[in-house]
C-alpha cells in the first residue's frame, strides 16, 4: 500500500510541475513524447533510394567506434595503458572504464587539429551547400589519410598492398584507404608494444630487487608481488609517471 501511495505522490508532482511550466495554458496536455514507425511499400525509385541511405546510415553509425579506433591515436593509447596496468601488478585499479575514458579524452586532444581540419573543409561546406557529398568526402577524408600516413610503416603498407595484389603506388595519394587504415592499425599495435615493453623494464627491476630480498631472508612463503606492489606504485608517484607517459604518448604523434 504505501509503494502505491509513493507513486502518486510522484504523478501529483509531475502534474504540478507541468502546470507550473505551462503558465498560463492549464488546459495543455502533458508534454510526452510520441514515436512512430511506418512500414510501407516504395512506389518510386526516390522512395527506395531513401531507404538505402537510411540504411547506410545506420551501418556507418553502428561502426563508428570501430572506425574512431581504426583511425586515430586511441589504439596505441589505449595499449600502452593496459600495458602499464599490467606492469605495475595493480589488477582492477585504475578500471578498465577508466582508462578507456581517460584515452578517448586523449585521443579527441590528439585528434582535435585533424577533425578541426575535416569540419573547415567538408562538413560547413556541405552544411551550406556549397559542395557535393563526394567532393565533402574527398576533402574531409584527407585530414585523415594525412594522420595515418605520419604514423604508418612502410613496411605495413608494403605488407596489404602484396596481400591485395596491387601495383606499387607511384605516391601515397594513389594508396587506397581500405589499404591504409588496416597498415596503420598494425603500426599502432606495434608502437603501443614498444613503449609498453620499455614499461615494463623499471617495474620488473623492482619485482626482482624484492625477490632477492626476500629469499635472502628466507622468507620463501611471502609473495613476492605483494611486497613489491607498493614500491611500484610509490616509484611510479615519484617519477610523475602518468605526467611521463601521457606527454611521451601526445608527443609521439606529432
């Protein structure tokens, strides 16, 4: 009984709410929203075409985190992050949310004189109507490509152009973009790698420096890891380490 009583007490408030924003209009109904889906038959070519476009739109949208990892700097990010996490022992903390959070912020940092690029280029044109949709997508995919090619190995290029059988390209403006962003994404993979081997190195000291102590000790039963954990971190802490890596990780793509 009071759980019913609860929820007219909340249908009351929302009632006077909504009289209080109308004002002057008590006789409005209440402001809720309404949705409606339609499904017919197409009977124009127009009608169809719409309906691809739809289509295609929902398909781009349900890929574009995919497209946003395969194309920009959160990759490597988002590596070197679980990288450290892993050397430094810590297991749940920071949370794998967190990073990712603090590597998209990164990324849209990164990222920012690209897309600033793409959307002078293309898009305010095309809001405008200034240009068509193929040439808005000529310019605005070449801030891109630009990003991708300072960041990919040529070996990585050579690698899916032999796997695609196509000629060598005189230039990087002839390298299809279905060539390039699979060449990037390797050399991102292998970059994140790097740094996060180089990682590992001071905190695996510590882990063997506590080791030796402790067997000299003789203390066989007490895990190593837990008593090298603080030290990490309290060494991670001194050096500034996320100031480091985050800088180290920014710069890198300049």
């Amino acid at each position: 009984m009071k759980k019913y009583w609860i929820i007219g007490l909340i249908l009351f408030a929302v009632l006077i709410l909504t009289d209080l924003t109308l004002g002057q209009q008590p006789s409005t109904k209440l402001p809720f929203p309404k949705i409606g889906i339609d499904v017919g038959t197409a009977d124009s070519p127009g009608d169809i075409s719409v309906t691809l476009q739809i289509l295609l739109l929902m398909t781009v949208l349900s890929l574009a985190p995919s497209i946003m990892i395969m194309t920009t700097s959160y990759l490597r990010i988002i590596i070197v992050f679980h990288f450290l996490k892993t050397a430094l022992g810590t297991q749940s903390m920071p949370p794998s949310q967190l990073l990712a959070g603090v590597a998209l912020f990164i990324t849209f940092f990164v990222m920012a004189p690209t897309w600033s690029k793409v959307n002078d280029d293309a898009l305010k044109p095309l809001m405008d109507g200034n240009i068509s949709v193929d040439s808005a997508y000529s310019k605005g995919i070449e801030p891109i490509r630009q990003f991708m090619f300072k960041n990919v190995r040529d070996e990585d290029l050579e690698l899916f152009l032999g796997l695609a059988t196509l000629e060598k390209p005189n230039n990087r403006q002839e390298v299809p973009t279905f060539i390039l962003v699979p060449s990037f994404a390797l050399s991102e993979m292998r970059a994140g790698f790097i740094i996060g081997f180089f990682l590992f190195i001071p905190f695996l000291m510590v882990d063997m420096i506590v080791s030796s102590i402790l067997m000299s000790m003789g203390m066989m039963m007490l895990p190593p890891m837990l008593v090298s954990l603080p030290f990490k971190i309290l060494l991670f802490i001194l050096v500034d380490g996320w100031n480091l890596i985050v800088g180290s990780l920014v710069r890198s793509f300049a």
